[in-house]
C-alpha cells in the first residue's frame, strides 16, 4: 500500500535509530494509512487516507 495520504499528502519521514553510545542508524517513521471508501466528486472509490485526516472529518466516507 501506498504511504502517501491522498488527501493532505502526509508520508514517509526519515531519521535515526540513536544509540546509548551516540551510534546513528538510518530509520523511517511511516503515517497511519487506511484504504477506505469515500465519495470523490460524486462518486464512491476507494481512497488511501491518513487516521489525522479520517478523525477531523476531511473525508466523506461512503455507505
């Protein structure tokens, strides 16, 4: 699945694992993406949506 809300944009963000002896690994920190069904411009289809955007009511979710 795509990790990149369609609505707002949120994605992939990087940085580093840090170590009690300061050592710096490369990690990523991923969004909460659900695949969920929405009326997009009249019609019902299926929309990759972070939980930030489903919770404050950007999406109008289909029945």
């Amino acid at each position: 699945m795509a990790s990149i809300c369609e609505i707002c944009g949120k994605g992939e963000m990087a940085g580093s694992n840090v170590s009690h002896s300061n050592r710096h690994t490369k990690r990523s920190w991923k969004p909460n993406i659900q695949r969920v069904r929405a009326v997009v411009k009249g019609a019902t289809r299926g929309v990759n949506v972070c939980t930030r955007c489903l919770r404050s009511g950007k999406v109008n979710r289909a029945i």
